[in-house]
C-alpha cells in the first residue's frame, strides 16, 4: 500500500525534530500532537485517521491494551446505556453521592460484583455479540447486543490499515515533551478473528458511565479493546 510508505517518510521526518512539545494537556497530547504535525484535522470516529489508515498512539513503555473502536449497544430499540447504569451502577468509593458503572467484561473469567457476573456471548445463529447478565452464578438477563454487521463494518472502514506510533515522554521546566521513535504497520486480518478472539477472552469490552442515582453524567463510550501481545492475531504486521 503506497499510502504506508507516504506515512512512513512523514513518520521519519518527524522522528528527526527530536522533542517535540505537546500541543495539548493530557493524556490526548500525544496523539493530537502526532496529528497536526502530519497537518491533520480532528475528525469524526467513522473513518481511517490518514490516507485511509487509522492511527494508534502509545507511550513507549505502556503495556495497556489498545482500543480498537467504540461501538453503542442496543436493547430492543430502547437507550441500552440508560438501561445499564440506573439498573446496574453502584457508589463510588468515598463518594456516595457518585454511581459507576465501570467494568472490564470477557466471554469468561468476570469479576463478580455484588453478586453480579457479566459475560459476552457470541451468538453465531442470530449474529449478534450478546451482553449476559447473571446474578449468583444464575442467569438473569440478555443486557445488549451488538450486530455482526455493524462490528464488521467498523472494523473494515476504520481498521482495514493501522499504524501505531510509539513515543516518550519528558518533562522539562513543566512542560511536556515527545520524542517520537517508532512505527508499525499492520492489515487487519478478518471478522472471524475479531470474533475468535472474543471467544479467547482476548478481546473484550470496557463500560465506563458516572452520574448520581438518577441521572447519566458521563458516557465514555463503549469500547472494545485487546491485549497488546494478541495485536497479531488480529492484523498481519507489514514492513514499509
């Protein structure tokens, strides 16, 4: 694909300016800084980040899992998101007056909280992922779903080609700093890895929601992840 190869002489050139000051505070600094350093516009979430390749900053040491996407889940036509938090967040810690529904949820292997185990269940006859619920090991409930095919084509548009861009960190008189220092390209295999790799417990989902008892404040969305050691698994590594 010649648009790596486009990407990879842009990536060399900002590897050679050294430190390079963040445009912005926070964690997002690195990745907006990468940005408007190629002369790139913030955009919507739908499509590939640069020439139609989708662009995944780290820090050159972090071990956390990258976010593939973010994808809204549905529950027989009603707010899957409103049904979740009023009926399964719980207070914060030393905040009573906060609730949360913050949890990392697998096929398999779920940490029960107050007696509340959520698994996902990849059904292949109705060709759906399905969010379970259960309470003391007894199933209760299908909390959401997400279609196959929207899974699919969010997979195909934004990360048909990916790029992930490692770099470092410094501090200096308050100010921070990147140097970056590293690229690798990758082609997404396949839908059916993506789904295999559930069943493997090595995708997963992340909620996180906070509001008060009876009002939804902050919805970040609901994001599928995967272990950084399995990125392989779901795309075929190429060398531009």
């Amino acid at each position: 694909m010649k648009n790596f190869a486009i990407l990879r002489k842009k990536f060399q050139k900002i590897k050679s300016m050294g430190l390079i000051e963040s445009l912005r505070k926070g964690s997002t600094g690195i990745g907006y800084t990468f940005e408007c350093l190629l002369n790139k516009k913030e955009d919507a979430e739908t499509i590939p980040d640069f020439l139609g390749i989708e662009l995944k900053t780290k820090l050159g040491y972090s071990k956390s899992p990258l976010t593939l996407f973010h994808c809204i889940p549905k529950r027989n036509g009603n707010s899957a998101i409103q049904y979740i938090f009023k009926r399964f967040s719980y207070k914060k810690i030393n905040d009573k007056s906060t609730y949360i529904f913050c949890r990392e949820i697998y096929k398999s292997n779920n940490k029960k909280i107050f007696n509340y185990t959520f698994k996902l269940y990849v059904d292949y006859y109705s060709e759906q992922i399905i969010l379970k619920v259960y309470y003391n090991d007894f199933f209760l409930d299908n909390v959401c779903y997400w279609d196959f095919r929207e899974l699919e084509r969010k997979l195909k548009i934004k990360l048909k080609y990916l790029a992930i861009i490692h770099a470092y960190p410094y501090k200096i008189n308050d100010r921070l700093y990147y140097k970056y220092l590293k690229m690798n390209t990758y082609k997404l295999k396949g839908f059916s890895e993506f789904l295999k790799l559930i069943n493997e417990d090595k995708i997963y989902i992340v909620f996180y929601l906070k509001g008060t008892q009876n009002h939804l404040k902050e919805n970040h969305g609901v994001a599928f992840r995967i272990k950084n050691e399995y990125i392989e698994e779901l795309f075929t590594k190429l060398y531009y």
